[in-house]
C-alpha cells in the first residue's frame, strides 16, 4: 500500500486520468 501512494504523488495524473476513464466507461 505504502509503494502504490507513492507512485500516485509520483503520478497523480495518471491515476486521476485511469480513474476517470474507468467511471467514464462505466457510466457509458
């Protein structure tokens, strides 16, 4: 858990953007 909350500040936009187009898709 600690390694993956690195690499989201490592990379927050590309876990917001998966994030978004998981929900994007779904919600499609």
């Amino acid at each position: 858990m600690e390694d993956r909350d690195k690499q989201t500040v490592g990379h927050p936009q590309k876990q917001r953007h998966s994030y978004s187009t998981c929900r994007y898709t779904r919600s499609h």
